[in-house]
C-alpha cells in the first residue's frame, strides 16, 4: 500500500474537487454532495482539462472543458470511450489520505 495523506476534509466542500500534487502525481480530489470522497487523475484524457475544476454529482464528474463525463468510482466514461484513473480514498480524523498503490 502506497497510502498518502493529502489534506483535510475542511479543504473540499461538498459537491467541490481540488487539486494536489503527492511527489509526481497529479490527484483531483472530490467531496460529494451525499458526503462521499474520491480520487482521480487530475487532468481529463481527453484535452487536458482540469477535473478538479468539473463538476460533481452523484458520483460523476464532468470535465470543464468539452463536458466529458466519468465516474467517480470507477473511471469509466459515462457516454464516451474515455477513461481515467480511479485511487482508494479513506477518511480518518478529518484527514483524507489516497493510496497510490502502483504508481511510479
């Protein structure tokens, strides 16, 4: 397991993502509307866009730049063939730490 803290429950309201970076990877972090948390890649696949700025909502998110839409969970598109890399988020004590198990 290759689990990171990378910031606190405070830092993301509700519906909201941000960005973190942990070593060389680039993380969207995003803290739903129905209370949930989940890690993704940070950038779109499909040209780049920031993830963390999309949009949320119930367990999707849409790109900010050409409305590409994923899974929170697992990655796969929602009405395209694109898909982005999902990380295992767990909350303890307020902090939220993603596992990055795998990564380089």
């Amino acid at each position: 397991m290759a689990e990171h803290r990378v910031g606190t429950c405070a830092q993301i309201p509700p519906g909201e993502g941000r960005s973190f970076i942990v070593g060389r990877t680039e993380l969207a972090v995003f803290h739903t509307r129905e209370g949930g948390y989940f890690a993704t890649q940070a950038l779109c696949p499909h040209r780049a866009g920031p993830l963390a700025d999309g949009l949320t909502d119930s367990g999707t998110v849409v790109c900010p730049l050409h409305d590409r839409v994923f899974s929170l969970s697992t990655g796969s598109g929602i009405g395209n063939d694109l898909s982005i890399q999902t990380y295992p988020v767990r909350i303890d004590n307020e902090h939220i730490y993603v596992d990055l198990a795998g990564e380089a």
